[in-house]
C-alpha cells in the first residue's frame, strides 16, 4: 500500500513535499474522509492508499466564518475549511484551550482550531461580560468555555 505524507500549517493550508495543494476538490475530500487513528495519527484512505497529515494539535482549521441564516432562520455563523468545507458553527462546542479557539466540526466529530483570519472575522461577534469571552450572534449569547488544565 503506497503512503503519502502532508503537513498542515497553522492557517490550514495543506502541503506535501513542500508544494501547497491547492485543488479544492482535493482539500475537501481530504476534510470529509479525515479519520483518527486509535494511536492519534490523522490519517485518510484513498483508493486504497494511506495519506498522513500531521498537524498542530488539529488538521482541522476555521479559515474564514460568515454569518448565515441557521435553523428556523436563525443568524448563525457559517465555518470555512480548506477546499471551501462549509457548517454552521455550534456555538455550544466553543472552548478555549492553551491559548487557542478552538469548536468542534463533522458533526462534533473532531476539533477545529480558528486560523488567524477566522478568528478576526470573530471578534466582531465576541464580548467580554466579566466572567470571560461570550459569542454573540443575533440575540444569542454563547460563553466559551475554558478547557480543564492538564493534570501535571
């Protein structure tokens, strides 16, 4: 079986022997069939062929968001991946964890961590109200959670 191997760099671009990939068609593919590996290994099989991507934490990147009309018409923040992967944020998946935003995605699947643009894109949608950082989308507010620390 013939094994590809591909980094992910913070803002989610995806590399292999140092050339971008660029097709979006690729990218998505590779953002719908990425699976975890029981030893934590990012991995996704292609016509019986293994492609690695090791990654910061995550290969799962927020690009881009832009607000959309969610369920029942609802505002809702719409979530940009590589190859132009699109969902509607859950807010409720929101944490902080060392430093980094991060939600879950595929259906609360795996996480995804904001690249630098996504989390500007962010910010007009944050508050402070005293007890740490709230989205607010519409008239919904959503506190971020701040993930336990790691035991030592």
């Amino acid at each position: 079986m013939r094994e590809y191997r591909y980094t992910v760099d913070r803002e989610g671009r995806v590399f292999h022997d140092g050339s971008e990939i660029v097709d979006p068609l690729v990218l998505r593919f590779f953002v719908m069939a990425m699976t975890r590996t029981p030893e934590g290994r990012w991995l996704v099989v292609c016509q019986g062929e293994r492609n690695w991507f090791e990654a910061d934490s995550t290969p799962f990147v927020v690009q881009r968001i832009s607000p959309v009309a969610g369920e029942g018409g609802r505002p809702a923040l719409e979530l940009r991946l590589a190859g132009d992967y699109r969902e509607v944020l859950d807010p409720a998946t929101l944490e902080v964890d060392d430093g980094r935003l991060l939600c879950r995605v595929r259906r609360g699947a795996f996480p995804a961590r904001f690249g630098r643009v996504a989390l500007q894109q962010l910010a007009a949608f944050l508050v402070e109200d005293g007890r740490g950082p709230t989205l607010v989308v519409g008239d919904a507010r959503h506190p971020i959670a701040r993930s336990a620390p790691a035991p030592r």
